[in-house]
C-alpha cells in the first residue's frame, strides 16, 4: 500500500496540520505581552490545543501496536514500524515543548502581575484618554477572541477527521480478524471430516478381500469426488 493511500500516513498528515498550528499560535503567544487579555486567551488555547494533539497522537500510536503483532500481514516491515514510531516521538516531543514554555510563563506572569499591583498602589489614572484605550483595547480583545474561537472550531473538525479515520481503520482490522477466524474454523472442520473418512476406509480395508478392496477403492474415489464437490464447492 503506498503512503498516499496508508491510513497512517492520511492521520499523521492531519496530525501534522493541527502541530503547524499550534507553533503559529505559540509564535503569537511569545511575541504577545504577558500582562494582556490576549496572552491570557492565547494560554487557555494553547493548553487546550496541546491536549487535543495528545489525544490524536495517542489513537494513531495504537494503530501502530496492533501492526506490530503482526507487521508482515499489513505489508509493513521493522523499518517502516520504526520510522512510524520516531515520527510518533518528535510529535510528542513538539507537544512537550511547547507545554513546557506555557507552564515557565504562566509562572514568569504571576511574578509580573505581583510587581505590577506592587506598582499599581502608587498610581492613579484618571483621564480620558487612558478611558478611551482601555476600551480599544476590550474592543480588539473581543475580536481576538471571535477568530481565536473560530480557529477552535476547525480544530475541533480535524479532530472529528481524524476520528472517524481511526474508527474506520478499528473497523477494519476487527473485519480481517473475523475473517481470518471464519477461515481456521471451516479448515479445522474440513480436516475432521478427512480424518474420519480415512478412519473408515482403514477399518473397511482390513475386512474386505482383494475384490472388495479393488470396488472398495472405486466406490471410495467416487465418494471422495462427491465429497470435495460437498465441501469444497458448495
């Protein structure tokens, strides 16, 4: 099966999508001042962000662990099941750390917010202008807020792709099992009757003379024609 048609390769594309986001969004949250709603917003939609492509990378892991029982039947070898894995680690690892940086400056922000009300008791704003840029300010953080919730939505999209993706590869597998099942089952049943049949031929054989064992042997032929006609084309 080629790359372009593999189950594994259509998710991990997806996968890779919804991790170029999350870069682009945590470029705009390192560049974003850490004392403004934004920052905050951006915060919140990272963490939910790095949660959802955790939750992806880890369906696409298991498809790995079922093709590793048994690699040759799914066309895959020990080098296309370790490329598959380290690709399944640097994803982790990309996840990990942009968590990470999130997690150092939400600390470095509440040592910021601490020294800003420090600061905040000795000053008083009162004029107009600093009324008018406060609410500029709410009008754009409401904005941001609006595309930053619509970028969530076709997150949430992705993630309902790449699920059904998976099910539909759960589907598959548990498909081939049962056939696979079907098959060793109507093999086995296939080989009692064998058994049995050569069982009787023996014990017939030692009764029979040279005459009945010569009609004995034409008579068995045609039954094993009919037979195999029985079992094998019916």
């Amino acid at each position: 099966m080629s790359s372009a048609q593999d189950p594994f390769y259509i998710v991990r594309e997806e996968i890779q999508d919804s991790i170029d986001k999350l870069q682009t969004t945590f470029h705009r949250w390192e560049q974003t001042p850490s004392n403004t709603g934004e920052h905050v917003h951006l915060t919140k939609e990272l963490n939910t962000s790095c949660e959802s492509v955790d939750w992806q990378v880890d369906e696409l892991e298991k498809t790995i662990l079922v093709a590793s029982r048994d690699p040759a039947y799914y066309g895959l070898d020990e080098v296309e099941l370790s490329r598959r894995r380290n690709w399944i680690g640097s994803a982790r690892n990309q996840v990990a750390a942009v968590r990470r940086s999130v997690e150092k400056g939400k600390s470095n922000s509440v040592y910021s917010a601490h020294q800003d009300m420090g600061t905040s008791r000795s000053n008083h704003y009162t004029s107009q202008d600093n009324d008018d840029f406060i609410a500029s300010e709410s009008d754009r953080q409401l904005l941001l807020m609006r595309q930053q919730d619509e970028e969530l939505d076709e997150l949430s999209e992705s993630v309902q792709r790449i699920g059904g993706v998976g099910l539909t590869i759960h589907e598959e597998l548990s498909g081939q099992e049962r056939i696979l099942n079907d098959l060793s089952l109507e093999m086995e049943t296939t080989s009692n009757r064998l058994d049995f049949v050569q069982k009787r031929v023996a014990m017939v054989m030692k009764k029979a003379g040279i005459k009945g064992q010569i009609m004995l042997i034409l008579f068995l032929v045609v039954l094993f024609i009919i037979l195999f006609v029985l079992v094998f084309l019916t």
